[in-house]
C-alpha cells in the first residue's frame, strides 16, 4: 500500500478526531460501499452524480458509457473528488444541537486515468462484477468486443485520500442528561432482500423494450 | 411548487426514459434520503462532502458549524451541486454488461442563500429534526443562543433539478437468456435496527469526553 499524501484538502479539519488516514480503514469502506459520488467541474460549475465504483489494489476505479459526459470530462486527467459514505445510525440526543449521525466516509482526490489495455479493462470489469457479488463474474458471460468499445474504465489512485468515521452514542451537555426525553442510536444498515428471479425468457424479451 | 428548469445541465443525457422532471417525484426522493452529497469547487477544483439536508418547500436545506469550509464556501452564494441517491437494488443480468442498479437519484444546482433571521432559522433546525424523526423537535431541547450562533444554516432552491430513476429487472441480450445463469434483482433497503438507548446520566458525562 501506497503512503497516504495527507494535506490541506484531505486534512479533516472539522472534528479532527474524526478523521483517519491509514489504508486499511480507507480501504474496508470503500470495499463495502456500493455507490460513490463523482464531483467534477464542468464550465467552473461543480457537479456531482452517483456510480459505482470498486477498488483494485491502489486504485479506485470507475466505468460507464463512453458517451458518458463524466467518463469523457475525466478521462481527460481534470481534478476529481470521489466521496463514499456509509450511515450507520442516527444519533438521538436530548437536545437538538448534539443530534448527529454515525457514519463512515472517504474523500479522494486526484486525476484518474483511462485503463484502455484490453487485458487490464476486462480484470478491472471482473474485479466490478466480484465487487458487487464475489464470485459472479466466472458464471456471467463477460464482455463482447462491441461492449469493451462502449464501456470506459477510469482508474483513479488513492494516494491523496482520508476517511472520517463518527461512532457511538450521543454526546450532550451535562445539563441535558436529566431530561425526560429518550436518547440513543438507531443503527441503519444497508440490508439486502429476498432476491427477486428474472424468470424473462428470450421469447419475451422483445416485449419488455431496453 | 414551482416550475422546474429543465436545461442543458439538469436534463438527463445517458437514457433520457430514466429520467423525472416533476417536482412529486424529485421530494419524494429529497425528502425519504438521509444524506446528500454537496460539490463545489475550491481553486479550481471540485470537493463532495456528504452532509444531511431536508426540505422545506421549494427549498432545500443543510447546516453545520460556522467554521466548517463547505458552509463558508457556499454561503458566499458560489454555484453548489447537491446530489441525493437512494439505492434501492442490485441488477444481476446474465451478461456482465447488463448488471445495473435499481435507484433513485436527485440532482440540484445553484447558489444557496444563507438563512439567518431568528425565526426562520429556528423553524428550519426544527425541520430538520422533524426529517430525522418526525415529531422528535417538540421533545428535546431546541437550540439555545450559542447554539444558533455556531450554526449555519442555507437554503438552497429547487429550481435547477431533475430525478433519474431506475426499476425492474434485468435486460439482457436476446441470445443470453438461455444461459444457465441466476438473474435477477436483489433488493436494498436501508434498515431500522433496534434502538441503543443512552444510559448516560449527567454524573457520568465528564468521563466520555466531548
């Protein structure tokens, strides 16, 4: 693992002992996190919209159309911001001001790079596949030639990266401890159901449109 | 409610079907979300950082310490990103190319304002608890004057906005459903666990540190 560049942006300065720089936690949450959020600057405006991601070694990597706006403004190597959050509770106090939330979060900064070498993009499209249900990709049919050519892959290191984490119960003033109002966490978790069968068959398909 | 603008940067480029443009369908999305994440850009660069937000009528609302770099930034009316997404399932295609997710997502650019008179900053930090749990804000203790002075609050409008929204199950590639391959759609679901209560009592507080 790569040291971590801990500097004025990924320094937590609010609530620093929030904050934490080593790889391992970095890295458990954005292993178990099935969503991030991209900010890139287009025409001086920030924007910001959801994908997936998933982690190979050093690098985060990201995918999708290559007629997509954000895949074609980053493949260009212009500054990214990559945030994941996990909630892990709400924080109940007995006063409005100590109510907060348990969570997890990464912020990484940098430009990533496009991973256009065949053998290394259909890995990084298998490591996606693994990320999302370990296992899968060896029973899936992988990739086309026609479907490598639509899909872009971008890679972004973490190198420039911090993760703040809030855990526990809630904090409030000494005063406070003697109201009659009930405090405490409620932990959320991001839990999976029943799977749902596709029982579609290929006679149908035709009918249910793309 | 008002008319939303729907222009080059809230109209939905990447499958144009996915996307909503009606002010029911985008509060509904603001309003069930825990957590959204906020992009602006510091020297030219862009930041995401995840905060909780809640809505007030055409208005969306976040808030933090007076000190914190992204409220400082933004209330200086600087063009904001906010981006809320709500995972609601993984896609198990039979094909690797055609694993999605099933989510709901909301996008609203603009300047946000600060909001300072008294009342309407107390009415919005009530909203906010409200947003947590709703009729939470009339059993803890409201913000007292120190409180309301190391909070901003802004109030951003939903004006610029549009939802993007995927449901169902896979769609594969007519040739591919015969393959012996579970496919499918897993739901997600952010869960409620059973509450922690906080046995703190005022005596013990000192020893948890703030």
């Amino acid at each position: 693992m790569s040291d971590l560049l801990v500097n004025e942006r990924t320094r937590v300065k609010r609530l620093p002992k929030r904050g934490a720089y080593d790889r391992a936690t970095i890295d458990a949450i954005l292993d178990e996190a099935l969503i991030c959020h991209v900010g890139f600057v287009v025409d001086g405006a920030p924007v910001v919209i959801p994908t997936i991601h998933w982690r190979d070694g050093d690098e985060l990597y990201f995918h999708g159309s290559a007629a997509s706006r954000m895949l074609r403004t980053l493949r260009d190597g212009v500054e990214a911001c990559v945030t994941v959050t996990l909630l892990d509770g709400l924080v109940l106090a007995r006063s409005a001001f100590h109510h907060s939330m348990n969570y997890r979060s990464v912020v990484v900064f940098g430009r990533a790079r496009l991973v256009d070498e065949r053998e290394e993009k259909l890995r990084a499209l298998d490591r996606l596949v693994e990320h999302v249900v370990p296992g899968r990709s060896a029973l899936v049919r992988g990739p086309n030639e026609s479907e490598l050519r639509q899909t872009l892959v971008l890679a972004l290191p973490i190198a420039e990266a911090s993760a703040k984490i809030r855990t526990g119960g809630p904090i409030d003033d000494a005063e406070d401890y003697a109201l009659p109002v009930w405090a405490g966490v409620v932990p959320l978790t991001l839990t999976k159901g029943t799977p749902i069968k596709d029982e579609t068959t290929g006679a149908a398909t035709d009918s249910r449109g793309a």
